[in-house]
C-alpha cells in the first residue's frame, strides 16, 4: 500500500506542479515546451476525472490495493478533500483560457 500512496502522491504532485506552471505562463506571458505538455496532461487529466463523475479515477484503483483512505483526505477534511479534484479542474481550466484567449487575441492582430 504504501508504494501506491507514493505512485498517486506522485501523479498528484505532477498534476499541481503542472497547474502551477500553467498559471505562471498565463500570467507572465511565457510560452516554453513545458506549457504544452502540462496542459496535455491537465486536459487528459480532466476529461478522465469528468467521465469519472468528478471523482479522481485513481481512486478505485487505491481501494483494489487495500488503501481505502482517498489521496486527499490524508491532507484534507473529507469534505474539502471530496471538493478538491473538481475544484482543482476549475483552477487548471482558468489559466488554460487565459492562454487560449490571449492566442487568439494574437491571432486577430496579425
């Protein structure tokens, strides 16, 4: 069990660190290799979860190894760890449409 908190931990970790460097590019302007890839993942990541029902997919997963203890309620009261995947898509999906916005917006000037 606990080479699998480890594997999710670290999924999650990745998926934090990529939503982290998506708003630093939405909000400095910057564009790099590592844009494309994070929102690849927080899209895939998204659309799992949201075919999931809001729930992380991992979860059933966790529950088949014997951890029936979900990944955020370890860190999180269980209510605002039940809020935390479908809350973390809302603050992935907002800097994603700053970027896209502002491509398009770069587009119409040219």
């Amino acid at each position: 069990m606990l080479i699998w908190r480890a594997a999710h931990g670290s999924i999650a970790v990745a998926l934090l660190a990529a939503i982290a460097h998506v708003w630093r590019c939405a909000l400095t302007g910057r564009r790099d290799r590592w844009l494309q890839v994070a929102v690849v993942a927080l899209a895939a990541e998204g659309t799992v979860v949201g075919l999931n029902g809001g729930d992380c997919p991992l979860g059933p997963i966790g529950e088949r190894v014997g951890d029936e203890v979900p990944l955020f309620e370890l860190v999180l009261p269980p209510r605002a760890a039940k809020l935390a995947v479908p809350v973390l898509g809302v603050v992935a999906a907002v800097p994603i449409a700053i970027i896209a916005a502002g491509r398009s917006r770069d587009r119409q000037l040219l």
